[in-house]
C-alpha cells in the first residue's frame, strides 16, 4: 500500500448534528472512521472503517452512548456490511514506552494500513497515513463511519478484557473492561500488579515506587 505523509489541519467543529454530512470534506464515499479505546489496563485498541453508502448499518451513535448490547449487535452488521474495517491494537509495553497518545497514534495508522481500501480521507491526524486527515470534534457522534469505527474499537477491547479476566481471575477485568474503578484499584493492592497494567498510568505507577523504595530501604 502506497503511503504519503498526512495533512495536519484544525478540528472540524461545524458539520452537522448526525451522518449524511453535506460538508465537502466527508462527501467521499471512501472516508475511513478511525477511534480507538482503553484505560488503565490492557492493550489500547484502534478500529478504523470505510462504510458503503449502498449497505447503511441503521442505529450508529458514538459506542459510550450505546448499551454494551446494542454494540455487540451493531458490530457483525458494521463488519458484514463494511467497504472494508480493521482492528489494530498497541500492547501494553508500547504504552508504557511511547506513551498513550503515541500508542494510540500507532494503533489507528495499523488499523488505516489494515484496511483493504486506500481511503480518500481520514479523520484522525498520526503521521504518516495514506490519506488526507482531518480530526473531528466529537466526531464519533458525528460522522457514520467514525461512529462504527467506535463501535468495532470498543466491542474488540471489551472481548478482549473478557479473555483476561480468565487468565487474571479477582482482577474483575470483564466487569470493568480494565477501567480505574474502586474495585480494580483495591484488587491490584489485594492481588499485586499483572503484566496487563500500564506502569505508566496512576495508582499503578505510585505503587511499583513505592515497593522500590520499601525495598531499598530493607537494603
């Protein structure tokens, strides 16, 4: 796949409420919806999709505003009915070296260079991509293919959470699919730190210092 550098342009904030968008910007059939997802533990998760204007997938909104049931009902039809869709993802240890925003930047390009169609535009802006960018305020609520890009980045990482929660039983990552929530918290002071948590990310990062310094000091 041929790859160009991405244009960096400011966020656009007047496109209408819902999908259909007149603005010239995203009147291409070709638009690849880029988003990602993840928290406080686990890989960070990008899915990016081009619809096809001849198959509409009817109920897309930003995934937060969604029941988990109505997304794990809308991402086989997304899949199904897609010009073309990728899941990409950037493992925990990329995180912690990166850091989160570089990490995600990486797991959207993987997901816009898995894609079996070269877009004509992007909405998100890493370097590097193989399309025009355009970032969108809010635009996982704005713009059809941004909506099921959320939809498919969140069902992936709640499945994968789920299969952790397996391997990692107490941690209650299918619950709160990795979230920094009360329970969580208190199950890695109760249970210890697993290869899952982001070391770069609080309470997790406090807690390995404070061990080191405990242990230095019984040196």
């Amino acid at each position: 796949m041929a790859k160009s550098a991405a244009s960096k342009t400011q966020p656009t904030t007047d496109l209408p409420s819902l999908f259909g968008s007149e603005d010239p910007l995203f009147s291409s059939t070709l638009v690849a919806g880029v988003d990602e997802a993840g928290p406080l533990a686990g890989p960070v998760c990008a899915a990016a999709v081009i619809l096809d204007p001849d198959r509409p997938v009817e109920g897309l909104n930003d995934s937060k505003k969604l029941s988990a049931a109505r997304r794990e009902a809308l991402a086989p039809l997304i899949r199904e009915r897609a010009l073309a869709w990728c899941v990409a993802w950037a493992d925990v240890h990329e995180i912690d070296t990166l850091n989160i925003l570089q990490a995600t930047m990486l797991a959207m390009k993987r997901a816009v260079e898995g894609l079996g169609v070269r877009p004509e535009l992007i909405n998100r802006t890493p370097q590097g991509l193989p399309a025009p960018a355009s970032a969108v305020v809010k635009g996982d609520a704005r713009v059809a293919a941004i909506s099921a890009a959320s939809i498919l980045a969140k069902t992936a990482r709640d499945a994968r959470m789920a299969e952790l929660d397996k391997i990692y039983p107490g941690y209650g990552f299918a619950a709160h699919a990795g979230y920094g929530t009360a329970r969580h918290v208190e199950a890695i002071r109760t249970l210890g730190i697993t290869p899952e948590h982001r070391r770069s990310f609080e309470p997790v990062k406090s807690m390995i210092a404070g061990k080191a310094a405990k242990e230095n000091e019984n040196d």
